[in-house]
C-alpha cells in the first residue's frame, strides 16, 4: 500500500507539474508581454499630456473669451457714445444749417412778435387823439423853422371874367396858401477873403488882417465842408469815393487824396474831445458794451487781411454819450484801458474779454437777456415747444419794462417795486422751468446750449432786479454797433489801424450827438472853428451833451 501510494503521488504530482508548465508563459511570451506592458504605459503616458495640453487650452481659450467679451463691451460702449455724438453733430448741424437759410434766404430779424405792439393789443389801448395833435404840430413848427420862399400867382387876364355870367372878377386881396418842399443841391461857394494891409510910414514893414479862421493849414476847405464829409463817413456810411463822385455830381471838382487828407487834420483837431469823451463815460455808474470786428489791410511787408474791432460803451443814465474804441485785438485790453479801476456796473453779454474790469473792486457784471434770447430762438427748430416756452417767460420780463415806460417810472423806485413784484416772480418759475429742462436735452443741441447759457449767466441776468437804472440788456450798445455793420457793406474794410482809430472819433463824436438829438453837421462846424481856442479846462462845452448852437 506504501508503495502503491508512492506511485500515485508520483503521476498526479507530474502531471500537475505538466499542466503547471503548459500554463506558464514561454520566455518569449514573458519578453512580448513585458515589451506590451510597456507599450500601454506610454500610451497611458501620452493620454496624460494631451490631457493636459486641453486643459492647458481650454484655460486660455476661456481666457480669449472673456477678453474678447470685454472688447465687445467696450465696443458696444464705445458706440453708443459714437452714436450719441453723432446725434449731437447731426442737431448742431441742422441748426447751423437752419442759421444759414434764414441769413442767406430768410429774415435776419429775430422777432417772433413785435413786443410793443403785441403788448399794446393785449391791452387793448386806443390812440390818445391828444398825443396824436401835439405830434402833429410838433412836427409842423419844425417844418416852419425851414427856409421859406414865397412866390406869388395872379390869375392870367384871360380867366378874369366870370364863368357863370362872364362879369369881369375883381381883386380880394386874399390869397390860397399851398405849400411844398424843394431840394435845392449842395454846391460849392468860392469866398474869398480880401486881407487889409497896414504898413509902418517909417518902412518896419507892414500888418495883414487876421481873416476867417481855417481849420486846415492850407485853409482851402471850410469847417462846413469838412464836416459835410465826416458826417457822410460816420453817419451815412458813405465811403469817400462815393463822396467823390457826388461832389462831381454837384460841379465840385475835388479828389479823394484830398478829402482823406481833411479827415486826417479834422482827426488831430478832435481827438481831445474824443479822449474827454471816453474819460467821462468810465467815471459813469452804469456802462453798457459790447463789439463788433472790421477787416483791416495789413501793412505793405504783409499779405491778407487782418481782423481788428470797433468797441461800443455806453453811458445814458446821466449824460448820453457812445464811445467808440478801435483795436486788433479781442482782448480784455480794450475795457480794462476804458474803463479802468472805475467802480458800478457793467451791462454785457457772456464775453470773458470783459473779466478784466468785473471784480469786487471795479464793476459788477450784469447780464443781457437779448443775447440769452437769442440762444433761444438758434432752438426753434430742433425744439420749438421748449423754445417758445422759454421765450414767453423773456417776453413777460419785457412786458414789465414795457408797464413801467407806459406809466413813466423807468429808473424810479416804483419802477424798482415794479420789478421785486412782478419781475421777481417770473424769474423764479422760469428758473425752474430751466432746472426742469436741463439734461433733457442733448448738451451740444441749440436748445441745452441756451438752457446752460442761461443758468451759467443766471446772476448776472438777475442783477436788474437789485436796480431799477440797469436796463434788461445792452441793446443800446448793440444798436450803437449798427453804424459799423452798415460800414462794413459800403467801405467793407479799413485801409489800416490809424483809420481805424481816427473813424473812431468820428464815431463818438456823431452818434453822442444824435443821441442828444443834436445836427451832427451844425455841432462839428461849430466846434471844428472853436476847439483851437478852446482851453483844456473848458473842454467839457463842446462835447455833444453840453454843447449848445452859437447864438
């Protein structure tokens, strides 16, 4: 039984030992799996960084997005602004182009509706027929101061018989007045003065008669020519060849060299009285300015034109007069030469050229309600309901001025209560009728350009409530301007600075007389003769608001 057992472990042990070396690899196949293994770790290797290479892209492709979404944004931002700027362009160049059709095609005024008469219909007033008589005769007596020549007409011979029962007519002694009037030509007189000679028996020599008084040194022209020529510059905006060519007309042989000459000698003559002019409107409380530009030609070592400006200030509230300053420049040279450290109040529009003089210690600035209507009315187009609202609450500020003239109280202190009554009022409810439109337009439009204009100038435009002698705005001066604008049209350009400076004697001198409603011609042929004379401490006499006709 041992050794049968022995035999039997024997077989099953090689046969398990058989199986067991069936079932193990070879080394061969040992090698190819191992080589196998390998493969698949480097495969699983590679996976792993192409992994990681998407992750890698992944974050910079996220990263790409959203710096490509916040371009977009800031795309999209930047074109709402450029679309926003563009509407502004596209408002601000349809009202320049509207500007341009009314200057070019339309009306130039800016009246929606006359103030006076609008007022006046409101009111329902009818004409006074006393007025209307004094006017009248008022007018009369003037044409009675004329020179009057009479002619008598006597019935011919043969209308002498009745015609009803052909009895011959006799005389009555009455006659029919009928009355016209006649221009009779400006001509040239040629006087001569004969000078008496006295001479010395003793042979020392001999004495002239001192003759009329000439005003040029050749003493060729009278002072009544001279001033013929300056009033048809300064007055009638006349340039001197169209003097010239009616000086011809009327048989009156002379060149425009010589009538340039005279305006130049005439200058010398009246610039005294020119600077006491400027010298006493800068002493003055209230002084309204304002100006305007002019071409000038250069100098001979220079090409084009040049901009210079004509100055206007103004002074009625004690005495009249209108100074005129020429100058190149635009800066606040000009008012601070004028007007120096003079204190009161100065009535301008927003020009910060006039910064110069507004101070605490000099002049306050008070503003001009006809430029902010203007700003107002350049909106009519773009928004005509806000513009004509705006424009109502000025017109009511006017229709106030317009009571107080009417009842004569302008510059009193029932005019002032007038103003802290009604004036007061309408400002507040146009203040916030402002502060509720502002920002509801767009800033460059016409329409917020006149609200911001009006709120920036807010004080200055409501100082005239404080004083009943400052007026509503500077038209006066603006008015005074309109002589240089007409000048322009005709003589277009100055020929250089010096004629800049003498037209702005001329200037003052003519308009301060028709503003004290005094003849230019009849002034300055009286003062043209007297101002040589004339010492400086009497100067004041011959200025037009002082001066009176000889006789």
């Amino acid at each position: 039984m041992e050794k049968l057992g022995e035999d039997h472990d024997c077989v099953w042990k090689d046969r398990a030992l058989e199986l067991a070396a069936q079932s193990l690899p070879s080394q061969e196949q040992f090698d190819k799996l191992a080589d196998l293994v390998k493969l698949q770790q480097g495969q699983i290797n590679v996976s792993q960084d192409q992994l990681q290479a998407v992750l890698d892209n992944a974050v910079e492709l996220s990263e790409t997005v959203e710096k490509q979404r916040q371009t977009l944004a800031g795309v999209t931002k930047a074109s709402e602004k450029q679309k926003q700027d563009l509407e502004n362009e596209l408002i601000k160049v349809k009202a320049e182009l509207t500007q341009l059709k009314r200057f070019r095609y339309g009306r130039r005024s800016e009246k929606i509706k006359k103030l006076k008469r609008e007022i006046k219909k409101a009111q329902r007033h009818k004409a006074d027929p006393q007025k209307t008589k004094e006017l009248r005769e008022k007018n009369r007596q003037g044409r009675l101061k004329l020179e009057e020549q009479t002619t008598i007409y006597r019935v011919q011979s043969g209308e002498q018989d009745c015609q009803d029962c052909g009895t011959h007519l006799r005389a009555t002694g009455r006659f029919k007045e009928k009355v016209s009037f006649d221009l009779i030509p400006a001509r040239l007189v040629r006087r001569v003065s004969q000078l008496e000679e006295l001479s010395c028996s003793k042979g020392c020599g001999s004495l002239f008669a001192s003759g009329p008084i000439t005003v040029t040194k050749s003493g060729m022209y009278s002072a009544g020519f001279i001033s013929h020529v300056i009033v048809g510059k300064a007055s009638d905006c006349a340039p001197l060849y169209r003097q010239e060519k009616q000086f011809k007309r009327w048989g009156i042989p002379v060149n425009r060299s010589t009538l340039s000459d005279l305006l130049k000698e005439a200058a010398y003559l009246l610039k005294p009285l020119y600077q006491r002019a400027l010298e006493l409107i800068a002493t003055q409380k209230i002084v309204l300015a304002d100006e305007t530009p002019i071409r000038v030609l250069p100098d001979k070592k220079e090409f084009g034109s040049k901009q210079g400006y004509f100055w206007a200030f103004v002074t009625s509230t004690v005495i009249n007069l209108i100074g005129y300053v020429f100058s190149i420049s635009r800066s606040g040279e000009t008012p601070k030469n004028i007007l120096g450290a003079s204190q009161g109040t100065l009535v301008i529009d927003g020009y910060t050229g006039y910064n110069t003089v507004i101070k605490p210690e000099c002049r306050e600035r008070a503003g001009c309600w006809a430029h902010a209507r203007r700003y107002v009315f350049d909106s009519l187009e773009t928004a005509e309901k806000e513009a004509k609202e705006a424009i109502d609450y000025i017109w009511q500020l006017y229709e106030v001025e317009h009571d107080a003239l009417e009842k004569k109280i302008v510059g009193t202190t029932k005019h002032l209560k007038l103003r802290q009554k009604r004036s007061k009022r309408i400002l507040a409810d146009f203040k916030s009728w402002l502060l509720q439109e502002n920002g509801k337009h767009l800033p460059q439009g016409p329409m917020g350009k006149a609200i911001t204009y009006i709120l920036n100038q807010w004080n200055s435009l409501t100082l005239f409530v404080t004083d009943s002698q400052i007026p509503l705005d500077n038209n006066q001066s603006e008015n005074a301007l309109r002589i240089v604008a007409l000048g322009r049209k005709n003589y277009m350009f100055l020929g250089n600075e010096e004629a800049g400076e003498r037209q702005a004697i001329f200037y003052t001198l003519v308009k301060s007389c028709e503003a004290n409603g005094i003849n230019p011609q009849q002034y300055l042929t009286d003062v043209l003769i007297r101002i040589s004379t004339t010492p400086m401490s009497k100067i004041d006499d011959l200025l037009p608001n002082h001066w009176k006709p000889p006789g």
